[in-house]
C-alpha cells in the first residue's frame, strides 16, 4: 500500500502534478514506489540542483544529478521543470526515468516539510487562500487547452473539494489516469 503524498503547499502539489503529467507513467510509478521505500540515498541539494543516489529493487544504485537552470536561482523554488536538466547512471532513455522521480518526489516533499518555500502560502486553508485559487486556475487553463493529459480532468471536483489540494497523489493519479484512457 504506497504512503499518501501529502503536501501542506499547493504551489509545491501542483510542481508535483505537472512532473507527473511529463514523465512516463510507468517511470513516474516506479519511482513513487522506490521513494515509499525509502530507497534515496546521500541526499544533497543546493540551489543549483540536487544529487542523489538512488537504490532499485535489485540493490543496484544509481547516481541521480538534477540541475536546474542558475538564472533560476533567484526564483523561488522549485524550478521551472522546462529549466531542468536530469541525469542518471541507468539506461532509461525516458526523460525522466524512475530514479530521477524518486530523487524529485524526496526533494519536494522535503521542501514542503521543511517549509523552504515561502512560508505565506504554506497554511493549510479550506479552498480559498491566494494560492489554492491559483493552483485551480492553472487547472482550469490546462483543461482549456485541451492538453491530452488534463482534457477531461474535472476542475469543478477540485472546487467542490478542497481538500484534494492537500493530496496532490490524488490529482497525479486523475492526470495520469485520463493520460492513459486517452492513449488507448
Ligand atoms: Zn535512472
């Protein structure tokens, strides 16, 4: 039973959605499934990037480097995911192959817990903080756009309930899944 992604800071459960809806399904699972297993190790981020050693179900370790752009560095994290550049020593060819994500999930949830982001949209609130507005109108322009991962994602679900910010798994499961249905 994988853990629930839990975040206290829409802007960084939204990062996460978006990750997902660019990574490769299966890529992305796998990855959320060696994050539940606590297989990321020697940790280090700095705000050019971070690195990561990452252990697979075989016991193999792979070195993870993921960096962003440094003009990004002024900006608040996390990065604009199209600056990022990512590395590893697997043979994936995918963009962003299942150690990379476990590397990513690790760090973004660190920085939620660790409050690093700006501590003003932080608070856990019931739908109508600055940045719960702005998580659900990127939604809906995402849905606009008629982007095949978000055409059928039901924005007026995420309005009837709040809490669903609070679980970004919940919307990278809905994501993925009309990505899915819509390829078959
Ligand atoms: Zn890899």
């Amino acid at each position: 039973m994988a853990r629930r992604l839990t975040f206290r800071n829409a802007r960084l459960a939204g990062w996460l959605a978006d990750y997902a809806a660019r990574a490769q399904q299966s890529a992305f699972e796998r990855g959320l499934m060696l994050y539940d297993k606590h297989r990321v190790w020697d940790y280090h981020a700095s705000d050019q990037g971070l690195h990561a050693s990452v252990e697979d179900v075989h016991s193999t370790f792979f070195q993870v480097n993921i960096h962003w752009n440094s003009k990004q560095s002024k900006t608040p994290l996390p990065p604009k995911i199209s600056t990022m550049t990512a590395d590893c020593g697997c043979t994936s060819t995918a963009p962003f192959c299942e150690h990379i994500t476990a590397a990513i999930i690790y760090w973004v949830i660190r920085l939620d817990k660790t409050n690093e982001v700006d501590k003003a949209e932080s608070a856990v609130d019931q739908g109508d903080s600055p940045a719960y507005r702005a998580l659900v109108a990127r939604l809906k322009k995402r849905v606009a756009k008629e982007t095949p991962s978000y055409k059928h994602f039901d924005t007026s679900k995420l309005i009837m309930r709040p809490d669903l910010q609070n679980n970004a798994e919940e919307i990278v499961k809905t994501v993925m899944a009309q990505a899915a249905k819509k390829r078959k």
